[in-house]
C-alpha cells in the first residue's frame, strides 16, 4: 500500500518541482477513486481519500438510505441504516469505510502512472510558459534536421523544437546540420502533440527585432518603425521617424560608415535595405518610399487613396524596379496606390483622369537626412547605379 515514503517524495516534488500538492493530491485521489470502481464495479458510489498528514489511504462508500433499495450499489435501505446509525432517516447519506486489504498492489501502480504524468504535464505547461514569453522575439537555434524543406531547430535553453517551414526560409539561403540560425518566434501552439514553436527568418517582424537588436535607439523607443514592408530575399523598405530633434532617424540606422545596417543586411543574407523617413505629408512619403529612384513630382487623389508618380524617363525602370517590385513595396509601405509615370508622358495625360494634387520634388527634398548625393552612395542598400544594372 502506498507508505510514508509516497507522502515524503511528494513533499519533495512540490519543493523541487514547484508542483502543487494539494491539487496533485485531488488529482491522484480522482485516478484512485476510477481504479477502485474498476476493480470493485463501476456503479459504487465511492471516493479515495488521502491523508499526507498521517499518510494515510482511506476508501469510502456512499449510500443513499430508502425505503425499498432498488439498487444495491448506490441504496441502503432504513433498516439497515438504523443498524449503523439510529438517527438515520430516509434521504440521508451512509459513509462506510472499505477495505484496502486487496486493493493496495493497484494502488501503488495507479499512483506511479499519476505521478509520472503529472510531472510530464507540469514540466510541458512549465516549458510552454516559458516559451510564450519568447513569442514575438528573435532566438538563436541550432539545425537539428531538415526534411522536405522543413527545418527542425533546438532552441536554446529547452527541450522544445522549433518548424522553420519553406515558406518561412529567406528564399536562396541554405541551411546544414549544427548551423547556428537567428530566427523569429512567430507562433507557439500547445496541442495533444506537444507544443510546436513556429519560427521564420521570412517575415517582417524578424527585420523589426533586428533593428531592436542592432540598433539601440530603436529599442528605447526614441527612433521608431512606422512600417516595414518587404520582398524576403530581395528588398525590404523600413519607414522609420522621431520626434527627437537632435536625432537623424535614417543616418542613427545606418551608423557610423554603415556598420549597423551592414549587421542587419549580413543577417539577412545580402537583402537590400531601403531606410525611408516616415513624413505625415503623403506627397513626401510617397516619393521618399520610391527610394533609390529619383522623383520629380507626386500627385494624388485623396478620394481614390492613389497617387502618380513623375520619374525622369530614365529612372522610369529604376522606380518600378524588377516585375514591379519596387513600386509594389512602395505601396504596401505607404499604403496608397502608386502609379510611376515618366517624365516625357507628362504632355499626354488626358484631363479627363482623375483630378489629382500636385507637388514638385527638388532633389533636397528627395534626398532629405543626407548632406549630399554622394553620401547616399555610401549606403550600401541605396545605391543608383547598382540598381540600374540589376533592376
């Protein structure tokens, strides 16, 4: 039968485990309680009750006293009851204490089988909220395994894996067995499984916490991202602002000769990086989001939520960049719709389109938060020449 050694090893689990015990008593009564009806009938009316003080195991019955007993296993009749107890009435309950001679073996069993998966569940529940506190954050793994594409990670300081699926893969890079990997916790989930920690390197949230990481005026709040928009793998557009006026948001992200935007840019394998200042003033935004191509002018329509775009006709490709790909980004940062027209078309738009607000650009205003073009040039992730060829 379950002895003293049983209590003291549970006083130890609470101790060392941190587990409960009075909800870990409730639990192994209730597992008692379903053997003892298994062995002796599941229709008794009983309940294991254990005693850690006295470490003691009790089995109780209860009956219900009637007139007539219908059901031996549930009813006592009067008679009986009186026999026990001369208060009893009809209605009332008969506690009767039964024997643990034949039940201690299936007892002791039950208890360990309780036990071992109680300590399973709690160290899984233990495991899942300290993982919950990683969501949203970026940790460092290590390739356990890839198969069909998927790539399996230990993350650190847990027995849990991580799911990089293909989706979630910056499209080129290449991943092998014991590789250290910078990932980004997107989802946790708790299933009869286990928990699976979802994690990508593909999304935006990974390049916002590489900001967080790299740059720590973006961490304390004083340079904030407005919004990011992203092509994994090629391009990634981060619109970025303060209301500190001793602070330069793009040349603070940059750093000194580039060296914090060159960390973010190795991590992501080569993407570029267009650093775009956030302005209230939708004509500037827009034209600061077609960032590396020069723009001449941006009129929008505020009632259609879209704007055109004059570039010079040689900047025409550069502005729409690879199947649109620049464009496209520059959209979804800004979130009107950009339509890029060149310079020489000006002439030949019909005044029967949309009316549209006009503004020109002059290349100060294009290229605000740098001294000169040929600071620009110095950005390795804004760079005219480099795009002409490749776009």
């Amino acid at each position: 039968m379950i002895n003293k050694d049983f209590f003291q090893a549970l006083e130890d689990l609470e101790n060392e485990k941190k587990i409960d015990k009075e909800t870990f008593i409730s639990t192994l009564e209730t597992a008692l309680t379903s053997a003892y009806k298994k062995m002796y009938g599941e229709a008794k009316s009983a309940m294991v009750k254990l005693n850690p003080e006295k470490a003691t195991i009790k089995i109780y019955s209860y009956k219900t006293v009637v007139d007539q007993v219908q059901d031996p296993d549930k009813e006592i009749s009067l008679n009986e009851a009186k026999l026990i107890k001369k208060s009893y009435k009809v209605g009332d309950i008969v506690q009767s204490e039964e024997s643990t001679k034949d039940f201690g073996r299936i007892a002791a069993q039950t208890a360990k089988q309780v036990v071992m998966q109680k300590l399973k569940e709690m160290e899984r529940q233990k495991a899942l909220s300290e993982l919950s506190e990683k969501e949203d954050e970026i940790l460092t793994t290590i390739v356990k395994r890839i198969d069909s594409g998927t790539v399996y990670l230990q993350l650190s300081n847990t027995h849990t894996e991580g799911v990089m699926l293909p989706s979630d893969q910056i499209p080129g890079e290449k991943y092998n067995v014991g590789d250290r990997v910078k990932v980004y916790v997107k989802k946790i989930k708790d299933s009869f499984k286990g928990t699976q920690v979802q994690v990508t390197r593909s999304n935006i949230g990974f390049v916002r916490k590489l900001f967080e990481l790299e740059i720590p005026e973006v961490a304390s709040g004083d340079i904030k991202i407005k919004n990011i928009s992203r092509d994994p793998g090629n391009r990634t557009k981060v619109a970025v602002y303060t209301e500190k006026a001793n602070i330069d948001p793009i040349g603070t992200c940059v750093g000194y000769h580039g060296q914090r935007i060159d960390t973010i840019i190795s991590e992501l394998n080569g993407e570029k990086i267009d650093l775009i200042e956030y302005s209230d003033d939708p004509l500037e935004y827009i034209a600061k989001a077609l960032s590396p191509a020069t723009v001449l002018s941006v009129e929008t329509n505020d009632s259609l939520h879209s704007s055109r775009v004059i570039v010079p006709d040689d900047k025409l490709s550069l502005a729409i960049g690879k199947n649109g790909q620049n464009v496209r980004l520059a959209a979804k940062l800004t979130g009107w719709k950009i339509e890029v027209k060149p310079q020489s078309s000006v002439q030949n738009i019909s005044l029967e389109e949309p009316e549209y607000e006009l503004t020109e650009l002059n290349d100060d205003e294009a290229f605000e938060g740098f001294d000169d073009i040929d600071e620009l040039e110095e950005i390795p992730s804004i760079d005219d020449s480099s795009d002409d060829n490749n776009e």
